[in-house]
C-alpha cells in the first residue's frame, strides 16, 4: 500500500456560499486553487468543515465537480459521505465516485451510537458500495462513540479502507494502530500535526489549513528534511491560531469562515444552525493570523 496514499498535507476545506446562503462554486474553485498552490497535496469536501449536515446530495456532487475542474486530477479529492444512515451513505458514495471524487472520507455514524460490530459493518458497507479508496474518521467527540482499536484492526483488512482520519486524542491507540496495520494514518486534530507526523503518521487533515496552508506544509517538509527543530518552531507559532480557531468555543467551520471573509478570500455564511462568529472574535482571529504569517519562526 501507498505510505502517503492521499498525499502529506490536506485541507478540510471549507463550502463557500454566497451572501444569501447559496452554493459559491466560483468560489470554491478559487479557494481550493489557493489551497493546492499553498501547498495542499489533497483537499477534503463536503467534511464537517465543509458543513455536510446542511448541504445537500446535489451540492456536495456539484463542489466535487467544480474543485475538479479547478485543480485538474493532481491533488486529490475525498469526499465526505459519512452519514447517520448506512444507506444514504452508501449512496453519497456512489455518488462522490460518480462526480470525480479519488476517495472517501467515511466518519462513524452519529447519534445512535451503534455498537462495534455495527459500526464495522457499516464501515465495510459504505467501502462497497464504489470503487473508492476509504479514510475512516474516527471522531468520537462528535459522533459519541469511539472506533475501537480492534475494529480499526479488522477495517484494515478490506481491500479498500486504506486510511484513518485520527481525532480521537489518543497517542497510544494511534501508535498501536500504526504498529499492527499498514492503514495510513491523518492526524485530524491541528496541534498534533507535528506529533502525530513524528511517530509515523501519514499527515493531516487540517481546518487551519483554510487559512495558512503553507504554514502547515512547511511543518512536515522540515521534518522530512530532517530539521527537526524547524519544525518544532512552527509547529508551536501555530499554536495561538489553532487554539483561537478549534478551542474557543465555535466550530472550526465558523471561525475558518470568518476569518477567510475577514481576508477577501470565498467563505460566505455559515448555515444555520451554526451561527457567524462576532466582529471581536473575527478581529482577534485576523490579530493571530497576522502574527503567524508575518514572522518567520524557522530562521
């Protein structure tokens, strides 16, 4: 199996839309060219960033379709398909193959907090049903159950599960993960990219990304390049975005946006029942990024 089988460094990047909520597909072409010439190797759509419990089959489809022909076939794209229902997932599936996609992002079904053998087959299910290669998302915090190491041992072996996208907050579970399978592994959570790619971790899956997709790429091509100690520069000179971004209380979707809009870069609206961050946290927002991107913390 491929080491890096969607690339490093991928976004989870936001569904712009226009000022009245509509789908911005101009829009999206031109945020996800911004993101591949930041160096992005992939990009995530229709994920949770991408606000996926509020857009519909058809505009999922439409994003693959429109970020395809901006982007062409190099980065790749997964789709999000993961639903609460195996059924209506394994018809995003099919649908996401159909539209373009080059593999799926599949999270555990929320809500319903199915059981592990449940969960295993569903998972198996929605790998089925295309042709696609399948990242697992493991995100306990919001779907209420967790995929237990064991499971994910036992997804390892279809042909097709390939991958995990790791938000569980647990360094033990993912280096035993990656000692007993050849799955590859995405950190899911911004401030473990270093750490999580240290150990032996594929990449990320980042929500900062939207705004600062070189900063991120430059973290893992300083490891690669063997300067450990840049890395771990930038690494920490993120840390006061990421924490204004994914731990101040709002959705990364939400704070992603504002700040984009804040930038003139394609955002728009959030859909309700998200609701815009303020204009003091969109200010304190631009305040870190301006920090983060106006110093050089590598040199």
């Amino acid at each position: 199996m491929t080491t890096h089988p969607f690339g490093r460094a991928l976004c989870a990047m936001v569904t712009p839309f226009t000022p009245d909520g509509a789908l911005d597909l101009d829009g999206a072409a031109v945020l996800a060219e911004r993101l591949v010439a930041g160096g992005c190797d992939g990009l995530v759509l229709g994920g949770t960033t991408g606000e996926s419990p509020t857009t519909s089959d058809a505009e999922k489809s439409a994003v693959i379709r429109a970020v395809r022909a901006a982007v062409g076939d190099g980065p790749a794209l997964l789709a999000g398909v993961g639903t609460a229902d195996t059924a209506h997932s394994r018809e995003l599936a099919r649908q996401a193959e159909e539209a373009g996609a080059d593999g799926l992002l599949v999270v555990s079904p929320y809500y319903s907090r199915p059981p592990q053998d449940a969960l295993e087959d569903h998972f198996r299910a929605v790998a089925d049903a295309s042709g696609l290669p399948v990242m697992v998302y493991d995100i306990p915090g919001r779907t209420g159950v967790r995929i237990e190491t064991a499971t994910m041992l036992r997804l390892a072996g279809h042909p097709r599960v390939v991958a995990v996208k790791d938000c569980a907050y647990d360094l033990l579970g993912t280096q035993k993960l990656l000692a007993e399978s050849d799955l590859a592994v995405y950190t899911g959570c911004d401030e473990y990219v270093l750490a999580s790619y240290a150990i032996g971790c594929a990449g990320y899956v980042g929500t900062v990304a939207n705004v600062a997709p070189a900063h991120f790429r430059a973290i893992v091509d300083a490891f690669d390049a063997g300067d450990t100690r840049r890395a771990a520069r930038l690494q920490r000179a993120a840390v006061p975005l990421i924490e204004a971004m994914m731990s101040a209380g709002l959705p990364g979707t939400v704070t992603a946006k504002a700040l984009l809009a804040s930038l003139g870069l394609p955002s728009g609206p959030v859909r309700a029942p998200l609701r815009a961050a303020s204009a003091e946290v969109t200010a304190a927002l631009r305040k870190r990024h301006e920090t983060l991107t106006t110093t050089s913390p590598g040199t």
